[in-house]
C-alpha cells in the first residue's frame, strides 16, 4: 500500500520532474511499480490531452471499481479550490434564541459544511453541549441542511478557478 501510495505522490504532484527526460521519468515510474504487490490491482495512464498522446500506461484498459479513483479526483479538486487550510465544520442553529427556560421554542438546524470525518461521536458531543448549556426539550423537529456544499460549487463556476478545473476534467484520462 505504501509503494501504491509513492506512486501515486509521484503521478499526481511532482510537477518539477519534467525537468528530466521522458524516459528518466519512465524509470523511476517503472521503477516504483515493481515496488507494488502483485496482488494489488492498478492501471496506470498519463496522457497528454495537448497532443492527445498516451505518454505511459500499464493495464489502462483494466476494469477497476472507481471509488477510490473518484476520491483522488475528488480530493484534488477540493484542496484546488478549498486549499489545504479550509475550516469545515459542521454547526447546529435554532429558530428560537433563548432557551434558557431549558425550552426551545422551534426548530434546530444541523448544517454541515462538508466535513467527511463528522462522526456519531461528534454528533453526540453537540448534543451533549446542548443539554449541558441546559436545554431540555425542542418544540419542533431537527433537520439536517446539506446545502451548503451545494451552493459552494455554484459560487465557484464562475470563477477561474472552476473553469480550469472544468477543462481539466474534460480531457479523458
């Protein structure tokens, strides 16, 4: 997995290695997929969509499940236009301001922001800072609103950054 996880690094971001040679490049790719178990299944392929050469591929035709494909793609994508220091989070809000009579008059809202680690335990640590600040009873009914990821990526078609990416992906792989 290690090995994979080198080979990977190295296709996806060592940018300045086109400083070397093509076929120096090869090598070392040669070289690191030789470091990966035989029982790992992989296909590799980079592609020049200027020329529309296939510059290196190893079992590209290989049918693979894309989940963990996607996420590369996913997570690219995201660190492209959210950066490396992007808070998420995920925060709780109510119709009702005061309840400090242990009574929420209303409805609470959970909101996520795209947190991908938000866990039950964290769900249960809101809850648990709700009934320590004293509340005892809602009202109304909880709702969990997932739109912001939603409006996130319509902001973003419009900028720059967005196009980019979209022509990007475009090109197939």
């Amino acid at each position: 997995m290690k090995s994979l996880l080198k080979l990977l690094f190295f296709v996806l971001f060592c940018y300045n290695l086109f400083a070397e040679t093509p076929e120096k490049i090869f090598e070392h790719l040669n070289k690191m997929i030789l470091d990966v178990p035989k029982s790992t299944k992989m296909a590799v392929m980079i592609y020049n969509p200027l020329t529309q050469d296939t510059l290196f591929s190893i079992n590209h035709t290989t049918s693979m499940i894309p989940a963990s494909n996607t996420k590369l793609f996913t997570t690219a994508t995201a660190l492209e236009l959210m950066g490396g220091d992007y808070p998420i989070s995920t925060k709780l809000f109510a119709d009702d301001k005061d309840f400090s009579d242990g009574r929420l008059d209303g409805n609470i809202y959970l909101k996520g922001f795209g947190n991908p680690t938000f866990t039950t335990e964290d769900l249960e640590e809101l809850v648990s800072k709700l009934y320590q600040s004293g509340l005892r009873k809602i009202t109304g009914n909880i709702y969990g609103d997932d739109t912001f990821l939603i409006m996130f990526i319509q902001e973003m078609i419009g900028s720059a950054k967005k196009k980019r990416m979209l022509r990007c992906l475009r090109f197939p792989l």
